[in-house]
C-alpha cells in the first residue's frame, strides 16, 4: 500500500503559558519593583505525524494540553519552541468561543469566518443559503452573535465548518453541544466528511465512543506529554480504566 503523504507535522513542541503574580500588575504600574512572572508547560516536546486523510483523536484529562495543542495546529497560539508544518494543506478550527464577531450577525460572520478561511466572497455566497439551513436557527442568523445561546453558537461555527470544507479540519469538543436532533445530524455529517479519504481531521474530545467510532488513531495526552499514541482499540480501554 501506498504510503500517505504528511498533512500535519508536530516536531518537539512547547508551549508555555506566563501569568503575573498577585499584585504586580499594581506594583508594575508604579515601577515599585520589576514584575515576576510564573511560567507553566503546557504542552511538552510533543511530536506526531498525522498523515492525509487521517483521522487522528486527542483525549485526556482537563488540564493536560490537548486543546492547547490543537489551537497551535490551528495557528491561534504559537510554539515557545519545536515546529508544527501543515504542508500547505488549508485547515479550519471549530470550537465553541472562537473565531465569531459577537457585535455581528450570524450572516455576516458566516462571510467573515469564510474570508478568514481562505475562501472568496463569491465562493462564501454560493455557500450561505447552505450554511443558513444546515444551521437551523431561524431568525437569528440575522442578529447579532452575542445575543445567541452556545447551542446556537455551535449549530452555526459546526455549519460553516461543514459546509466550507477545508483540507483539514480541527474540532474541539463541538460534538457534544447543541439539542439532541442537532447532534445527531452534525454527528452524521462529520462522519461523511470524514469519509473522504483525502480530509485530515484531529478531533479533541472526552467521548471515547466519538473517538472509537470516528477515530483511526489516538493521542492520550497526560501533563503535556503524550502518555500513549496508537490504535483506538489499543488506547481507550487503558484510558477508561485511568480515569476510573
């Protein structure tokens, strides 16, 4: 069998978050004293290959880096050291709390996001009356996004996402929101975008049956590291038996 081209290429990365002391923001301000800051790790010399048409699961516990890590794929953070390639490929992020303008409508920001991505305003209008019915929420799509509830939010950023098909698709977790009729129709349609051979998708999520359905392969992030890399059959179970 043919060996697949690379779309993802993570190489040694860290990432480091820096936060302030308690009171020295103030003590900064009046140059009292020169302000220290703390520095945590939160993603720690990760490497990992996600060829084409992979799709590749992120799972652990809250606070382990796997949504810090799909937001440097994303090119939202950036690596304090190491080196993330995509190979050219273009690549969409959902997630609940990123990409939306609150002060504009849904409309518009379905023009936005889609200009973000990389697309024309003539391809994101052949796009929209698509977008608009597979989102499903009426009126609203004419208001403005801060006014919309996260299920909402999450029946629109999925729409766009699904309807305006990158090469690779990065998904947080936006699976498990929205009423139970929506989640059935976007759990249905991941799963025939996924179906394209030729789509990259990296899906960060705490549903191990999401990953095993969807999943060709599994990262079990643990304290920024990567604690176990293989088939889901092999990692699920020794991961639901950790979080026991």
């Amino acid at each position: 069998m043919e060996e697949r081209k690379s779309a993802i290429s993570v190489r040694n990365v860290c990432i480091d978050y820096k936060s302030l002391k308690a009171g020295s923001i103030k003590e900064n301000f009046f140059k009292l004293k020169k302000v220290k800051q703390e520095v945590f790790r939160a993603v720690r010399n990760v490497s990992f290959e996600v060829p084409e048409g992979q799709i590749l699961g992120i799972t652990g516990k809250n606070g382990s880096g796997k949504s810090t890590m799909l937001r440097a794929i994303a090119g939202i953070f950036s690596a304090d050291s190491g080196e993330i390639d995509l190979h050219g490929h273009s690549i969409s992020l959902l997630s609940i709390g990123v990409g939306f303008n609150p002060e504009l409508s849904g409309k518009e920001n379905i023009m936005l996001s889609g200009m973000l991505l990389g697309f024309s305003e003539a391809e994101v209008l052949e796009k929209m009356e698509e977008i608009i019915d597979f989102a499903g929420i009426g009126k609203f799509i004419d208001m403005p996004v801060r006014t919309y509830s996260s299920g909402m939010y999450s029946k629109l950023a999925f729409s766009i996402t699904a309807i305006l098909e990158t090469e690779i698709m990065l998904i947080d977790e936006v699976l498990s929101v929205g009423d139970e009729k929506f989640k059935k129709k976007s759990y249905e349609k991941m799963k025939q975008l996924i179906s394209k051979r030729d789509r990259t998708v990296v899906i960060v999520s705490h549903s191990l049956s999401t990953l095993n359905d969807l999943c060709d392969k599994i990262i079990w992030m643990h304290d920024g590291e990567i604690f176990m890399y293989d088939d889901p059959e092999i990692v699920l179970p020794v991961y639901r038996d950790f979080m026991k």
